[in-house]
C-alpha cells in the first residue's frame, strides 16, 4: 500500500503489491471488467490520455490486479491501466490473477482510493464514510488509521449534509472544499442553494462567501417585532417571482396603498449584477 497511508489500513485488507512468486499472464481486454465496487466516479480523461502516451512508450511497467468471475476476470487494481490500454488500442494486458471474496473486493476499492491524491472532496468524504460503516470504525479509529486528524475526518463528513446540487458543484470543481465547508454551517437549505449559485455565478473567493453568510447571519439577529400581522398571499407570491428572477433575497415591505421592495446585495461585484438586470 502507499506510504500516504495511515499504517492501520494496511492491516484491513490482503497486500495488492506484486512479488517475484507471482505468475504474470496477458489477458485479453475483452475478457476485462471493472470493479462494481469502485467508489470512484469520474476518471480525469487527460492523465488517462498521458498515461496511454507513456504505455505506448514503455509499456504496463506493472501489472493489473485481477479475480476470475462467471465471465473472464473483474479487475481489482487497475482501472486506469486498464482504460488508457484500450485507448492505446491493446489487445491484452498483463495481469496477476488473485483469490478475493466480494467483501475484500470492496474493501480494497475504498481503501486503494484513499490512496489517491486527486479524489475530490465528495469522493472521499463517502470513501471514508463507507469505511466507517464497512469496519464498524469511530471517526477517532478512523483517523488514526488513515494517518489524519479527527476534526479533518468530521470535516470531510460533514460534506455529505449538503444538499445534492451543491455536491456536484464540488465534485465538479465548480465550488472548493472551502466553498462547501462554508455552506454546512448555514441552518436553512434553500439559502445554502442561493448562497452557492451567488459563488459560482460572480466567482466568489472563500472569505467573499463567508463575508455574505456572515452579512445574512447579523441581519436574521435583528430583532423580530413582538407581533407579526398575517401577511398578502400576492405579496409572497410577488416576493417569490423577484427571487427567482434576481437571484438574490427579496422582500416587499407594505404601508396601506405604499411600501418599498428591498434587494439584498452581498458585495460590489454583486451590487453591480442586480443593477444591470434592472437596466
């Protein structure tokens, strides 16, 4: 296992390393496929590209892991061996042929993952997740196995409250970890959404995002009147229209026949998108 791992994980799951004893046979990329456990989603197609160009130069310097199935071979280790050979064209690959059960096939797709340095912050956040159930595992037991501190293993878990359109982003890369760690601490979900897309549409940095969710939290301290009135249907609705529209917090204040709509900005670069839609 990687040296970036904690020294406990390598204790939970039969060693993927090749030996000198082990029997190496081509197999042919038709007969391959990959493991249903993988917890990862997304390949990164351009180190699948570069990792082609050098197998083309030099070959598969080391060879898959794989277990016999019903029909061919499932691969255990290797994924990436395996895309960027058939993006090479290869016909074979050569591979080492290993006796493992579903449930080791799985824990060795989640722990070799953690090994992994460009994981994003969702990935991982459910790789340890899964560990933690998987193992029967205290987040103070995982941490130390995987050589990480406690609260950045809460952290990362705490990632997973989000609602589900701000966890794309952040697998997307459209939000950051800092992004999205910033959204947790904000109670109510709706503004969690609008606070994201605010970030996203005028690029916010993390300390402009925490500025707004600061600005929201000071204004809801103020204090309520003793005794709110029943408000207009039309009024709500109309608040709601100008919501979507704007993109941003609205509300429309009544005196009899008077009143004024109020359009909450977080900053100048905010400021100045609502005054060119109301060009």
């Amino acid at each position: 296992m990687s040296k970036r791992l904690g020294r406990g994980l390598d204790a939970l799951i039969p060693s993927l390393s090749v030996n000198e004893d082990d029997k190496v046979i081509e197999i042919s990329l038709s007969h391959l496929r990959p493991n249903p456990y993988q917890p990862r989603k997304t390949f990164d197609e351009e180190a699948i590209k570069e990792l082609a160009e050098s197998i083309k130069q030099h070959g598969i310097i080391q060879p898959i892991i794989v277990r016999t199935v019903l029909k061919g071979y499932e691969i255990i280790a290797g994924e990436r061996r395996f895309r960027a050979s058939q993006l090479c064209g290869n016909a074979t690959i050569p591979a080492v042929v290993r006796n493992f059960s579903d449930q080791q096939v799985m824990e060795i797709a989640l722990i070799e993952n953690l090994q992994r340095e460009d994981l994003n912050a969702i990935e991982l956040s459910l790789a340890y997740q899964a560990l933690m159930e998987k193992f029967s595992l205290t987040q103070e037991e995982l941490s130390m196995k995987v050589g990480k501190s406690r609260s950045h293993i809460a952290n990362f878990l705490r990632l997973l409250s989000l609602p589900e359109e701000i966890k794309q982003n952040v697998s997307r890369g459209t939000l950051s970890m800092g992004h999205a760690r910033a959204l947790v601490g904000v109670k109510n979900d709706e503004r969690k959404k609008e606070l994201a897309k605010l970030s996203i549409a005028n690029e916010w940095s993390v300390r402009e995002l925490e500025a707004s969710i600061q600005a929201l939290d000071e204004k809801s301290q103020v204090k309520a009147k003793p005794a709110a009135s029943k408000r207009d249907p039309y009024i709500e609705q109309l608040e709601e229209t100008l919501r979507e529209q704007f993109k941003t917090t609205v509300k429309i204040k009544q005196q009899k026949d008077r009143g004024k709509i109020e359009l909450l900005y977080y900053n100048k670069q905010d400021l100045e998108r609502l005054l060119e839609l109301l060009q």
